[in-house]
C-alpha cells in the first residue's frame, strides 16, 4: 500500500516538474532573466522540499517498523525463555519419574529374592510360604499399578515435552521470518 503512494507521489512530481520544464524552457526564451532564472529557483526549491518530505515520511515509517519489530522480538524472546523452563522442569520430572521406576524395580527383584529363598528353605511350612505368596502378589499387584502410573505419567510428560518442542520450533520459525 505505501509502495503505491510512493509511486504515486513521484508520478505526480514528475508530471510536474516535466510541465514546468517546458514552460521555464519557453519562458527563458522570451521572459525576463532574473524572472525566469527565480522561477527556476523556486521549482528547484520545491522539488527539494518534495524530495526531504518523502524522505522524512520513509525515515518515520522505518522507526515504527523497527520499534515494532523490537518489541515483536522480546516478546518472542521470553516465550522462548518461558518454553526453555518448562522443557527442564519436564525433563527433571521425567528423570524424577525413572529413578521412582528403578527404585520400585529394585524393591521388586529383592521381594523375588526372598521369595525363592522362601520357597528353597521351607519345604514343611506351605502356610507361611502361601502367606508369603499371597503378600507377594499384594505387593506385585500394587508395584505394577504404580509402574502403569508412574510410565502413564511418564509417557504424558513426553507428550508435552514434545509439544513444547513442536512449539519451539514454531516460535523459532517465526523468529526467522522478522
């Protein structure tokens, strides 16, 4: 839109000068010297301050885009920071999340250490062992309802870690494109 103004602006500048050309060419030929030479002046002096307006009017227009496109680039810029926050505080809820797994893993492996260990030491006491078993698959039952929780949670923290990764990269696109 303003590239028409402008070219609008100088059609009509050269229209003008072009009309006036002719006439300060037919006046310098039959008119009085210091009439025609300070009506060339004046032409020249307007044409001048045609040219500084346009000039003043782009500088103007230039120092909004550039304010403009600095405030668009902070702003971006703490989004960004924001995302990159929320990414680590993801990431340590998600190393958080496996340390949880592997200590429950761990607790698994030694309840089935002293379970086998039950089962190869007692052969005549069957109650305790069964009582032992049934404490086992209390346990094993409620360690696996907490796996299935612990990966559900994990697994919906990678879903938003990779949302805000998706964003990013839009954030970032967009930063390119200013």
């Amino acid at each position: 839109m303003r590239t028409k103004h402008v070219l609008f602006l100088f059609i009509i500048i050269g229209a003008i000068s072009f009309s006036k050309e002719n006439e300060t060419e037919n006046s310098l030929l039959t008119g009085d010297t210091s009439q025609k030479v300070s009506r060339v002046l004046q032409e020249i002096l307007n044409r001048e301050s045609l040219v500084r307006f346009s000039m003043t009017q782009k500088i103007q227009v230039l120092m909004l885009d550039a304010a403009e496109s600095k405030k668009k680039t902070d702003m971006l810029f703490e989004k960004f920071q924001t995302v990159t926050r929320e990414i680590q505080s993801l990431k340590d809820e998600k190393q958080k999340q496996s340390e949880e797994i592997s200590h429950l893993r761990e607790g698994q492996v030694n309840l089935n250490k002293i379970i086998y260990q039950f089962q190869t030491n007692q052969s005549d006491g069957r109650t305790e062992l069964q009582s032992h078993r049934e404490d086992y698959h209390k346990f094993a039952l409620l360690v696996n309802e907490t796996l299935k929780d612990l990966q559900y949670n994990q697994s919906s923290a990678n879903i938003r870690l990779m949302d805000f990764k998706e964003q990013s990269g839009k954030y970032s696109t967009f930063t390119c494109h200013l």
